[in-house]
C-alpha cells in the first residue's frame, strides 16, 4: 500500500468515521500488531490467506453486535 501502512489507515479511517466498524487484514501478523490495531479500534485482525468461515463469523458477529447497540437482535 504506497504511502500508507495498514495501521495509518486505520487511524485516519477511526479519525474520519469513529464508529466504522474495520476489521484489519495482514500477510504478516504478530501478536503486537494485533493488540496494537485492536487499541485503534478494529474490531477484528485476521492474517492471509483468508478463511472464509472465519471471515463470515467476524462479520456476522459485528453485524450483531451493530444491531444489539441500536436494539434489534438479528436470528
């Protein structure tokens, strides 16, 4: 990604849109990063190649969570 890295992304996403909900994608995830990008506000941090199971269910439960703060729980 020229002229950013993931993390600056995430912090000018949180700063443009506190409440968008991001979740990171990283060829080379640590343990560090990943706390890292959760203090910024991602609300998950999943490494390549991507699962898409595991994808689904971090987006289902962001989805459900998005809709448990407004009051609507989704089944």
């Amino acid at each position: 990604m020229p002229g950013m890295n993931g993390i600056q992304v995430l912090k000018e996403i949180k700063r443009i849109k506190p409440k968008a909900e991001v979740i990171m994608v990283t060829a080379y995830g640590t343990i560090e990063t990943a706390v890292e990008v959760m203090k910024i506000g991602a609300i998950d941090y999943i490494t390549k190649p991507i699962d898409i199971e595991e994808l689904l269910t971090i987006i289902n439960n962001a989805v459900e969570r998005k809709a448990a703060k407004r009051g609507k729980v989704h089944s």
